[in-house]
C-alpha cells in the first residue's frame, strides 16, 4: 500500500470523527460540565467518574453512591450534599468546599483535597486512605471509624473534630490544629 493511500485513509476517518456532533452529558436536569449550576440535583449513582465540574456549585446535591472516581472539583461547591457511599478515589478537589455534607462511608482514596473545606461534615467510615488533605479544614467534623493510614494532614484544623475510632496507620498529622479535638493524636 502506498503512503499516500495510507494517510488518505487516516485523513478521512479523523474528519468523520471531528464532524459527529458532540452531546454534553446532562443527568436529570443537571449538565455535567465546569461551573454548572445544579444546587439540590438528584445525581444518586450517577456515573460521573474523570468529569470536569471545576467551579460547580452542587450544593445540597444528592449524589449518594455516585461515582466521581477521578474527577475534577477543583474550586466546587457541594455544602449540605449527600455522598453517602459515594466513589472519590483520586478525586482532585483543591478549594471545594463539602461543609455540612453527609460523606458517610464515602471512598476517598488518594483523594486531593488542599485547601479543602468540610467543616461540620459527617465522614463517620469514610476512607481518606492515602489523600492529602494539606491546609484543608476539618472543624467539628466527625470522622469516627475512618480510615486515615498514609493520609497526609500538613497543616490542617482539626478543631472540635471527633476522631474517635480512627485507622490512623503512617498518618502525618504535621502542624495540625487539634484544639477541643476527640480522639484526635496526642504524639504530635
């Protein structure tokens, strides 16, 4: 075969492909794209695994077992929202905000999470399993029987946090804040 029938052929199978119209996810009324507004939506087991929704405002969002494994939050708003059982392994989610939202039993692993904020959050069961939470609030969030080993807390406030029950195997609690703290490390 020649080259020239070669490259004809690869020229018109990536035109047929740059010409199929693209159809933007939307789940329940809600499009999955950065900076949506879609506060309360119902986005339970939703597969929403390596999605762009930077900037996203999904507060009081129920998003129960949904699948976000991957994703984007960068700078998003999920204050109030149900992630029950929700999937977050190697979520990046620098500046989100989860204040208030129900985690309970969420999967977190390799999460990151800087500068994150879950104040007031229920994370009773949660795996945190190797995130790196690093300048990220914790204030009063209850983090009962969860799974810290090989989390890294640089800098992070604990305060009046319940850590009571924690795996905290390898865990770097390094300059945190565990002022009115339960079950927070006291080797730090």
């Amino acid at each position: 075969m020649s080259r020239h029938l070669i490259f004809s052929l690869f020229f018109l199978s990536t035109v047929a492909v740059a010409a199929e119209p693209f159809e933007p996810l939307v789940i329940n009324g809600c499009g999955i794209w950065p900076h949506t507004r879609c506060p309360g939506a119902d986005l339970r087991h939703a597969n929403l695994a390596g999605q762009n929704l930077a900037g996203a405002d999904l507060t009081g969002a129920q998003l129960a077992r949904a699948d976000l494994r991957g994703a984007n939050l960068a700078g998003a708003t999920l204050d109030g929202a149900d992630l029950t059982a929700a999937r977050l392994n190697k979520v990046s989610a620098p500046t989100a905000t989860f204040r208030g939202a129900k985690m309970v039993g969420a999967d977190l692993e390799f999460a990151r999470l800087f500068r994150t904020d879950f104040t007031e959050a229920d994370l009773t069961g949660a795996n945190l399993e190797a995130a790196k939470a690093n300048f990220a609030w914790f204030i009063g969030v209850r983090l009962t029987n969860a799974n810290l080993q090989e989390t890294k807390f640089f800098t992070v406030n604990f305060r009046k946090a319940d850590l009571t029950g924690i795996y905290r195997r390898f865990a770097v609690f390094q300059d945190a804040d565990f002022e009115g703290c339960i079950g927070c490390p006291t080797d730090w």
